[in-house]
C-alpha cells in the first residue's frame, strides 16, 4: 500500500518514515513538508492508478497551506480515484474542535493523536480495509 | 396618569409627545439624561441632545411613534461629552406620543465584552498549548515509543538525539512563551478590577 506522510516538522517525519518501514506493511512511502507539495504529488501521480497513495496521514498545523486547507483543494481536485483515498489526520492537537472539523471531510477516515505507533496505524489500517470492502460491495 | 408610583421607580420612565417633546421624567431618567428636570420638560428631545435624530435608536423611535408599534432593544447612548451608556429600552405607543422604559445596563455590557475577551483570550491559549506545547511532547513520546519498538541502529540513535534535543528546546521556548502570556492576562484582569 501507498503512503503519503505530509507533515512540516522534519523530527516527525523521521520518526513516522522509520516506524512504517518497519511495519512492513508499505510498498511505497511519499514524505511531504506541506500541503501544497503534496497536492502536487498527487496531481503528478494520479495518471497512474497504482502509484496513488491509499492513505495519507495528514498534520493539521502548517505553514503555507494547512491541514484543512489541503483537505478543500483534494475535494476540489479532478481525480477519478478519489474515494479510494483515505485521510488520517495526524496531528498533536487535542482540542476536540479540530476532530469534529476533521471528520467534516468525507475523505477523513481517522484522527490520529501524535505520536504515531503501530497500534494506532493498524486501526487506521483496519478502518481503510472496511471502508474497501464496502465500497467493492 | 398619576405619578406616584412612576415617579420613583428604579427603571427610567418618560413620555413623548407627538412632537417629540419630553411631557413626563420619573426621577431615574432625570439622573440618566445628566440635565435637571425643569431643562427637559417641554423641550423636544432633538434640541436637547442635537443630532440625536440621525441615531439608529431614533430611527426605532419614529417607527414606533408613526406606527403605533412597540419596540424592545439595547442601545449604546453617546452623551454631547462622549461619555457613552447602555440602555434597554422598550417602547410603547401611549395616546399621540410614546412611553419609553429604559434600564442601564452598562455594567452587564461591559461585563460581556471583558468576558469576550476572556473567552477569545483562553481560546488563543488554548490553540497554543494544544498545538505548539503538545507538538514537542508528543515528539518525545514518539522518541521513547520508537526506541523502545526495536533495534536502532547508530545513525538512528545520533537522528533520535538530534530530534529530542530540538523537542527539549522548543518546549523550553514555548513553555515560556505560554507564562507570558498568561502573565498577560492576569495584568489584563487586575487592571479590570
């Protein structure tokens, strides 16, 4: 499964790339430092269906285009695929405001409170491959 | 109309004619007009407070005394020396004129827009802590969680180091940011009382 990582804080990223490398569990692993890059990731792979990513674990607090922000301009994108990607927010916030927005969004599927570990990627992981089995249905 | 029991009464109480001249004050509106009795009594109100015509609370006024209507609302009164208070009023059409009640309330209104402010001051607070506190501890969390999740190999270790030294600083930062601008509104509650 594809991944796409986009969160401003280089520490995070490190820590988030090594622990879903190491859960085996990922064909390939996209890290972007904003929402505006990757929005251009997704544009520039969305000519080939398998290289989409899947999921994206999204952060909330960013520089230049934020969480929500990426979220508007993805419901807007022309992309033929975009039910079968799923959005986690990943993000340090605990003010329950920004989880009722979140879940706002059709394509958020769960909200992640950092840090990321195995266990709450799994859950995401699960809640994706429900969602698919319904959609195949 | 008997005014014995008006005349006293805590709320203010007046009427105005037709021709919008002051016909009755009870005491409290004597006291929220800052003139004596006998400066109003017979005067049209627009020679009394000029200008007081072109205000949105005279605007209610004329509707009121044009259509025979009621009216309830607040309105923030600017004195001839800029000293501005809140008043409820209600309006009721009495006879050719209008009888119009008024409370102040400046105190409640100032107390809404402290408590405003308090409300937008705890949110920033609140945006701050979950955002910008919680963002270095959860990267330490993430730190031990990682560690603790399997082998790391050296450049792993130095990578770790490097992040929880980073998270250690920022919060140094943030934490004394966040005193700040407490402090900031403690000051800004002491100056209130």
């Amino acid at each position: 499964m594809n991944i796409l990582l986009v969160d401003d804080d280089a520490g995070f990223n490190f820590l988030n790339s090594r622990l879903l490398r190491r859960l085996g569990v990922i064909e390939h692993l996209f890290v972007c430092d904003n929402g505006a890059k990757a929005l251009k990731l997704i544009r520039k792979l969305k000519s080939n269906q398998n290289s989409i990513p899947k999921i994206i674990l999204l952060d909330i607090k960013m520089p230049q285009m934020n969480g929500f922000d990426f979220l508007d301009s993805l419901q807007e994108m022309d992309l033929e695929m975009k039910e079968e990607i799923f959005v986690a927010m990943l993000s340090s916030s605990v003010d329950p405001t920004d989880k009722l927005k979140s879940y706002a969004y059709p394509q958020v599927i769960d909200y992640i409170e950092k840090p990321l570990d195995a266990g709450k990627f799994f859950t995401t992981l699960h809640k994706v491959r429900n969602k698919q089995n319904v959609q195949k249905i | 109309m008997n005014h014995e029991v008006t005349d006293h009464l805590k709320e203010g109480f007046q009427i105005i004619s037709k021709d919008w001249r002051y016909v009755y004050l009870n005491d409290a509106v004597v006291v929220h007009s800052r003139f004596k009795r006998e400066e109003l009594i017979g005067r049209k109100m627009v020679d009394v407070y000029p200008g007081i015509e072109k205000t949105k609370m005279f605007e209610v006024l004329e509707h009121c005394m044009e259509n025979h209507l009621s009216a309830n609302f607040e309105n923030e009164f600017e004195y001839p020396d800029g000293l501005k208070l809140w008043f409820e009023l209600r309006v009721q059409p009495y006879d050719d004129g209008l009888i119009i009640l008024s409370i102040d309330i400046t105190s409640r209104k100032n107390n809404e827009v402290l408590r405003s402010g308090y409300v937008k001051e705890l949110e920033s607070l609140i945006d701050y802590t979950s955002h910008h506190i919680r963002q270095p501890v959860t990267k330490i969390l993430g730190i031990k969680g990682y560690a603790e999740s399997g082998e790391l190999s050296r450049e792993d270790l130095l990578k770790l180091c490097e992040i929880l030294n980073k998270s250690i600083l920022d919060l140094d930062h943030v934490t004394r940011n966040l005193t700040e601008r407490m402090l900031e509104v403690k000051a800004k509650t002491q100056a209130v009382d």
